[in-house]
C-alpha cells in the first residue's frame, strides 16, 4: 500500500511543468506529422510512431510518467536535489523541443546560416 502522506502531497510546479511540456510535444508531434509537416527526430520514438499513434502515445507515457513520478517520490527526502534535477531537465526539454519547433519553422537554419 503507497504511502499515503505521499499521495496527498501536492505535486511539484517543476513536476507540473515537466508533464505539460512533455504533454505538449506529444501533440504537437502527432499533429505536425499527421499534417505531413514534421517528423519525429528522435529515432527511438520514430520506431514508435512507425508502430502507429497508440504504441507512441505509450512510449511517450511509459517514459515520462514514471521518471515524474520518482522525483516526486524522491522530493521529500532531498527537496534542494530533486527541484535542481527537474529544473535541468526542464531546460534541456525547453532547449530540445524550442528547437524543434524552429527547425519546424524554418528558422533554425537560417539562425545557423547567420553564425
């Protein structure tokens, strides 16, 4: 049986944000490629969404959830920790996703061709 202070606790703002984030690039995803205006970049999700939307959205679930979930888990024991690990992961999920997003736009290339 979990822990029942532990399921009344309220999630994290970095947690949340993880989710949404990740949430985001699900949809937007499906929807640009659905549109023929994107692809996945990721290879492994690629094979996912080969597979077809269902096993991708799972993947997508199977391997953000549970991270989420064991930061929180972890949050009371090491609270300075576990923001710091989520806020890094939330930059570099920000900094990969904005990325695609001008990738998609076709800004990042003309970003780079200005360097």
């Amino acid at each position: 049986m979990p822990n029942e202070a532990l399921l009344k606790r309220p999630t994290s703002s970095e947690g949340l944000w993880l989710a949404t984030v990740a949430m985001a690039d699900l949809l937007t995803t499906l929807y640009w490629v659905s549109q023929g205006q994107a692809r996945e970049g990721n290879p492994f999700m690629a094979q996912a969404l080969a597979a077809g939307v269902g096993p991708f959205i799972t993947v997508k679930l199977l391997l953000t959830v549970p991270a989420i979930l064991v930061l929180e888990c972890y949050r009371s024991r090491r609270p300075d920790v576990v923001r710091r690990l989520q806020r890094l992961t939330l930059s570099a999920y920000l900094m990969a996703y904005s990325a695609s997003l001008l990738a998609q736009s076709g800004r990042l290339t003309a970003i780079l061709a200005g360097i």
